[in-house]
C-alpha cells in the first residue's frame, strides 16, 4: 500500500490510498482506512471498488483530524473486503515519509489557526516597471490566544511566482494586530509549458515562528481578486521578455 495527494489538494486533509492486488485474483473492496496514532488510531471507510488481480488503484482518503503529538509507530493502511476479512500492511517507506510530512502540514495549520487569524486585505496595487512588475498587497494578522511574539520567517511561492515579504515581520508581545506588506512577482517561467499545465499557481506559503522557539509553515493562498490581477501581471511581463 502507498499513499499520495493529488496536486491541487497538497498539504488538505483529502488523499489517496494505493492499494496493489498482488493475490492472483479479483478483490472486491467495501471499506479503506489507516491505523496511526498520529491521526486518533484506526479508522475506515466505506469504499466500494473491484480490483482485478495484478491492478493498482488510488482510491480517495479523508484524513481525520489530527492527534498532535509526534508518534513513533509505524502507519498502517488498511482495507475491508467483500468476503468480511480485513487487511492490515504497513506503508510502503515513501508512503510513511508522505504521511508523515503531511500530518506535520496539517497539526502546524491547527496550532496556528489557534494562536493566529491571517488574512489578505482587499486592495492590491501594481509597482515597478517592465520586467520588474509586481502587486503589492497587505497580510491582516490578529492574534487569538497568547502573548507571545510571532515572527515571519519567509513566504514560499510556485512554479509561475515568487512572493516576497518587504517588513516589517511580525507581531510583537503585547500587540493584537498588525498589517504587514507582501509582495507578489512573476518567477521566470513564461513557457506555454508551465503555464498552462502548473496544478497549483497560487499554493503559496507562509514559515513563521511563534515564541522564541516553535517554527510553523503554513498555506495562504491569496484570494481571488489577488489571483486575477497576479495572472495580468504574467501576462505583462511575459510579453516584455519576450519582445
């Protein structure tokens, strides 16, 4: 058994469970799952798929909720059978580094929504000139618990833009808002290719540090007006490099 995302969906709590019929005949399945105290034990659910012998299927997951406490035991995929026996496998390696990773995204997303509320404001302006072209807009934050001084480490961009954060980089102890500035700039990929077939243009991400020692990685993808005006801007700027 593996398990993966599909592009789009990277780092939610929706997934895939591959499952490999090595048995020499025709499984009827009725139920998948996983067994993990990372994600509150065993789980299942109904899943009614036909798999042939020697057939691989990626048959759709939704993750639980996570146990936010860092297990040492191995992942377990599990699936139900028409015939009313169960079977249990451990994750392929690839897939127990996949699950794992993902379950860090999703416990780092809680312990934020928690502490944090983070929000794009409304406006967007264009700077620069030519090449250089990029929107600037403003990243709300408004704390929800605690005192303590959260930072911003960096954001993360895609393969189509890069997204730069100018300061100031925090929100300091004893503050409950602040309006910091972001930036959005096209990358350099103005090739049919990557434009046309990138699954996730605007899967940006936020790495902060709440405290002196705790360090988070977020998603914050911008909102849709964000997203129209960053798609122009390509389209400008891709025009000028290429005359």
């Amino acid at each position: 058994m593996g398990f993966t995302q599909w592009g789009p969906l990277l780092g939610t709590n929706k997934a895939l469970l591959r499952v490999e019929n090595h048995s020499g005949h025709t499984m009827q399945l009725t139920g998948i799952g996983l067994d993990w105290p990372g994600f509150g034990g065993p789980f299942a659910q109904p899943k009614n798929a036909t798999l042939a012998a020697e057939q691989i299927l990626d048959l759709s997951i939704d993750l639980p909720e996570p146990t936010c406490t860092d297990p040492e035991a191995p992942i377990i995929g599990l699936v139900q059978l028409a015939s009313g026996r169960d079977v249990r496998q451990q994750l392929e390696r690839t897939a127990q580094t996949f699950v794992r990773r993902l379950w860090t995204t999703l416990c780092s997303a809680r312990f934020v929504r928690t502490a944090l509320q983070i929000e794009y404001a409304d406006q967007w302006t264009e700077r620069g000139q030519g090449t250089n072209q990029f929107i600037r807009g403003r990243l709300e934050l408004t704390r929800r618990t605690g005192d303590q001084p959260i930072r911003l480490l960096g954001a993360q961009g895609s393969v189509l833009y890069d997204v730069t954060l100018p300061g100031p980089f925090g929100l300091p102890a004893g503050r409950s808002t602040a309006s910091l500035p972001i930036e959005i700039n096209p990358g350099n990929r103005c090739d049919e290719h990557a434009i046309g077939q990138v699954t996730r243009p605007f899967g940006f991400g936020l790495h902060l540090r709440i405290g002196r020692e705790r360090r988070l990685s977020v998603s914050i993808p911008p909102p849709l007006r964000a997203q129209v005006e960053a798609t122009a801007l390509l389209r400008r700027v891709c025009r000028f490099r290429t005359g």
